[in-house]
C-alpha cells in the first residue's frame, strides 16, 4: 500500500487528502527526510521544525499563484516535496540534482531564491506591490524566523509593509536558533515573550477555541492575550508600531490551529503577522540533542545521528586556535562573528576569551562596523566572516574601515567553492570586491601553517587587512611552534626554474600552490623549465616577480580558487600592463557566471580547474610560441639570405 507521501505529486494533491490525514503525512515527511538526508546530507533540523507549518501553507494558499518567500530557504525541503519535486529529492544538494534553497530556475513554486538570511519579508513587499499595481487579488506570505530579525534588512522592510501595500502576512517562525542559538536583545525579546506562563495559557487553550469558535477565535485569543499580558512587555507592540496587526503565539505544529488560522488571515484586509512557535529538530532525538550539527549536515547514520569521524583539521578549526595563542599574547585581539561561531570556528574561541568574543547576529554590516569602533579606540579586532556573507558588508568595509584606514582583519573562511550550498555560498568574488578598495591588504596561505603567519602579520598593520582560505581540511603540512611574521607584498618563489631560461612561470594564490607544482612537475617531465609562485598577496601584488619571469619570457599561468573577472590573474595582467611588459599570460580560475551546485572535484573538472586541464592549455600556448619563433628564425634568414 502506498504511504500518504507517494500520492504527492503536485501541490493540488495535497489538498485532496482529509484533515484526518495531515498528522500521518507529517510523520511521513520527517521519516522521509530523516532518511534521504543521512545519504545526501543538508539542513536536517530546520526542515524538522517546519513540517506542520509548511503543509498548512499548501492546503491553504495556491501556489505558484500564492507566492511563498522564506528566509534564507534552506528550510524550504517540505516545499519542495509537496510541489510535485518528491522523485527528485534524493538528488538534493547533489550534482545536477535539486538545489537545497529555492531557486527560480528549479520551478515555478519558488517564488524568490534565497540563500542569505534577511531577504524573505522585503521580496515579499515587492511581490505584494507588484499585485497591487497590477489589480491582482492573489496573497503574498513571507516566512521568517526569529533569527531573520536579527538582520538589518528584516526592520527596513517592517518599515515599509504598511504604508506600501494593503495585504501581506508575515509569518514568524519562533525556534530561538539560526545556526547558533539566537543573540541579543531581540533574541531575549521573544524569549521573554513565550516563556511568559499567561502565554503558556493562552497557547494550550488556543486549539478548544478554534474548535468552539472557527476563525474569529483568533482575534480574540489575541486580543485575550492583550489583556492577560497588561504591564508585560507585549510582543505586538514593536509589529504594531509598525503597522502589522499581531496574531499569536500559537502551536507552530499543531496542523489544524494552522489552517484555522491561516484561513482567517487569508480573509484579512490588511497587513498581519503571525508568531508560530516550532521546535527546530522536532521528531528525531538526535536534531534536538545536536542543534548546531542538526542544522546542516553531511550524511549521518539515520538510527544514531552519528557523522563519520572527521579526518583532517579544517582551516576554520586552525584559524581558530591560532586566534586563540595571539589573543594570549595581546589583550587587545577581540574576535567577531555574525551568527556563526561554530561555521567559522570561532566556539573555539569563546571559551577561552569570552570577554573578548561578540556575536552580534545574522548583521554583517553592524559586525564591521562594530569593529571599525572596536579599532578607533586601539583594540584589534578580528572579524571571522563568510566569504560570501562579507559582501553583504561591502559599503562598511570601504568607508568605514579601508578609508579610515582602520586595522580590522577580515579572516574570510569559505572562499572559493563550497560545493553543496551552490551559487549563494561561493567564495567566489571577494578578491574582485576588495582589491578595488585602498589601504586593505589581501592576502591567502597556501597551507594551515601560512594562514597562521598570515593571521599574526595581519595583527601587525595599521589599516584593514583580509585574509582568504577555503572551506574543508587543511594541507596537512607540518607547522611551526610559533606563527611567523612575512614582509608584506613579498611572494614565495617555491621552484626557480632555469636561471638562464624559465619557459613557464606558474603564480598560485591559497590553495592552487599544491596544484601548480603538480603542473610543474608535469611541465619539466616533458622537457620545459618551469617556475612556481606562491603570490601569497593580492594587494599588493609583488610586482618584481612577475617582472623577473616576464623578461625572461615566460609564458605566466595564473591560478586562483576565484572568478576570473576581477581576480588574481587579472590583477597580473594590470600590473605587466603598468609596468608597460609583454608576457603571454594563462589565467586558470572560474568563468563569468554563477556556479551550480555540486562536488568541488567534479565542478573543478568540469570547468577546467584542474592540473591536467593547466597543462594541457599551457602546453598548447608553447608549442604556439615555439612555431611563431621559428617563423620568425626562418624569415630574418631568408631575408639575409636574399640581402646577400
């Protein structure tokens, strides 16, 4: 006999089903996810949380007519297996499989793609406007959780819901986590809120009333709830000062409370917000024991929840405990994150400086900011930022930092690929937007012991410095007792090649050292004298070294984990351009869009990343040269021959 689940193909099925079959089908989805992703990985524990939620959404709205945003999206797994994408799911977050955030492109019930936090309620207002200037009578519904008002963006878009649209419902989805356990005032706010033992009333009794009284039992557990909470700092008063009408807290998994809720809010005329209460991690032990693991995960054994051992450190784990050792020896390194002390290893931190460690929330432009303040009055702050998150700080960094020439060091964990996350969470532009900025020196280690040497140098300057380093496990180099300090702007020329001729000279930046010398090695197999460089930084660049292979010349192969445009390689190609040399120049890197999903491997050897792939265009740029030089020999003897 089929389960409830396989009889969902489409988003009209699931409003077929009987109200007595909604708490199974729940079941079912947990199962099925607690399943599929301990062989694929993902966000285990916010989809966990948002079962009931999100199958009240579709058997009340319409979608794709009904657009549905979520914050961040990630939580969006549900979504995808009621919208007719259930066979495709075991391909999740796999190479050519579903992408494990909304994405546009995938279907037409992801309204908005999504992949950073804070977006969800301002996408909606678009969409809401949109319908209103075009007669539309369809609903808007963004979904936000309680970390998402942490964010910035989250408060401009409160601000503008109700003077720019008449109807839209905001849905917050209260778990007190984003990855870490939530931070700050706002965090403290709802939690104060829901702990509240008239709200613990007024949330267990909510369920009778909508059975005695259907849909106006929701105006009036609201307004009871006003009344109950008089002289308590009442959650409606910051969403009502900002025009939105508050309904809740209720159950966030209680499924008929849902629909009888959601069916009236359908019917109101004017914008409303909703405050649900989840439990992110709900029916797998494990998800609620482990939230931080939970969250996003690679496979695990579904019975236990175990992950296999790690191998290697990672770069995250060695940036941290380096930070920790230069923090002994300097009282005034303080470490920044915005919501992510375990992504970034900063938990690591925490324990042994927890004066000196600051969460400040999903608010990256606040956390740099905070940092520019932190090293105006003589403290060094550090902050430990995603590549792909830093960019949403990019007026910050260059007009509160790098002009005020102010030493922030920005340690930019992720750059390059991080292969399952896809397009939202690739390092891959960070290069390009900082090295356009004056004063900032940018830098990236090859392996975990320069990374070290990179982070004690960087605590050195006096302005504002970043240092890249990918995501995963380090080299596995030996390292130093103690971190060393390298001359600014100095590359480390790792192979000479011929000190008469060098025919390649290879310049890698971070991690593309180990596979230049694989190239190398390869090139002088075959007869050619190859040179290999460790750029170590990209501003500012070492210009003597490129000029010393340039005149010698040497075809230059540039290599970087980074976009082409505006990357390492064309900063080598700007500086032969100043210094008025002609070099042929290969630049090995990612091309001019955005990248999918996928295997990092996989991806590398499909767009070219690889040693093999270097050679093989390195190889076919001499034995051009070799051909030209030989025209050229054979016609300036011909012409002596005739001139004779």
């Amino acid at each position: 006999m089929a389960s409830i689940l396989e009889t969902i193909n489409s988003a009209g099925d699931l409003k077929r089903l009987k109200m007595a079959d909604l708490e199974p089908l729940a079941a079912e989805i947990r199962a099925y996810l607690i399943q599929n992703l301990s062989r694929t990985g993902g966000h285990l524990g916010p989809n966990l949380g948002v079962v009931e939620l999100t199958i009240a959404l579709h058997r009340v709205f319409e979608t794709p007519t009904d657009k549905i945003t979520m914050d961040v999206s990630h939580q969006a797994y549900i979504h995808k297996l009621l919208t007719g994408r259930r066979e495709q799911f075991p391909t999740i977050r796999q190479p050519g499989g579903l992408n494990g955030f909304m994405l546009r492109t995938e279907s037409e019930h992801d309204a908005y793609g999504a992949g950073h936090a804070g977006t969800a309620l301002s996408a909606a207002l678009g969409m809401a406007v949109a319908r209103d200037l075009q007669g539309g009578t369809n609903h808007v519904i963004a979904v936000a959780g309680d970390a998402a008002f942490t964010n910035g963006i989250s408060y401009e878009a409160l601000n503008n819901i109700a003077s720019q649209t008449r109807r839209m419902i905001v849905i917050l989805n209260d778990n007190e986590w984003s990855i870490d356990r939530n931070v700050g005032a706002i965090a403290n706010y709802f939690h104060r809120i829901v702990t509240n033992e008239h709200y613990k009333h007024l949330h267990d009794s909510a369920a009778k009333l909508l059975q005695r009284l259907g849909g106006k039992a929701v105006r009036n557990v609201a307004r009871k709830a006003e009344e109950a909470a008089k002289g308590l700092l009442w959650p409606s008063m910051i969403f009502e000062e900002f025009g939105l009408t508050y309904y809740g807290p209720i159950d966030g998994h209680n499924i008929p409370l849902l629909i009888e809720t959601l069916e009236f809010l359908k019917r109101e005329d004017k914008p409303v917000l909703l405050h649900v209460l989840t439990q992110k991690g709900k029916g797998y032990q494990p998800a609620l024991d482990k939230q931080k693991k939970f969250h996003g995960l690679g496979p695990y054994d579904p019975e236990t929840g175990e992950t296999k051992p790690a191998g290697q450190v990672t770069y995250s784990e060695v940036f941290a405990h380096t930070l920790v050792e230069l923090a002994r020896e300097d009282e005034r390194v303080v470490a920044i994150t915005a919501a992510m002390p375990n992504g970034t290893g900063l938990d690591l931190f925490r324990p042994h400086h927890p004066k000196r460690y600051f969460d400040v929330g999903i608010a990256e432009e606040h956390a740099v900011i905070f940092a520019a303040g932190l090293a105006t009055q003589g403290m060094k702050p550090v902050c430990a930022i995603y590549s792909t998150f830093l960019q949403r700080a990019f007026d910050p960094i260059v007009h509160d930092v790098c002009l005020q020439k102010l030493p922030v060091v920005f340690c930019m964990d992720r750059a390059g690929l991080s292969g399952d996350d896809g397009p939202t969470h690739h390092g891959l532009f960070d290069i390009a937007y900082l090295r356009g900025i004056p004063e900032i020196v940018v830098m990236a280690p090859k392996d975990e012991d320069e990374l070290a040497d990179m982070m004690k140098t960087a605590l050195t300057l006096n302005g504002p410095s970043a240092i890249r380093y990918p995501r995963g496990t380090v080299v596995g180099v030996e390292r130093k007792p103690r971190p060393e300090l390298l001359p600014v702007g100095k590359a480390e020329v790792i192979r000479r090649g011929r000190a008469t001729r060098t025919d390649v000279a290879i310049f890698a930046l971070g991690p593309m050292v180990t596979m230049a010398e694989e190239v190398a090695v390869k090139l002088e197999s075959e007869g050619y004298s190859a040179a290999v460089v460790n750029a170590r930084f990209v501003k500012p660049l070492d210009k003597d070294v490129i000029r010393e292979y340039a005149s010698q010349g040497a075809v230059l192969l540039t290599m970087e984990d980074h976009a082409l445009m505006g990357g390492f390689g064309a900063a080598v190609l700007e500086a032969l351009d100043e210094m008025k040399l002609s070099a042929p120049v290969m630049r090995v890197g990612w091309p001019d869009q955005f990248i999918e999903h996928g295997k990092v491997d996989q991806l590398r050897q499909r767009y070219g990343l690889t040693a093999a792939a270097a050679l093989e265009r390195v190889k076919a740029a001499l034995i051009s040269r070799k051909t030209e030089r030989n025209t050229v020999a054979w016609s300036e003897s011909a012409q002596r021959r005739i001139a004779g």
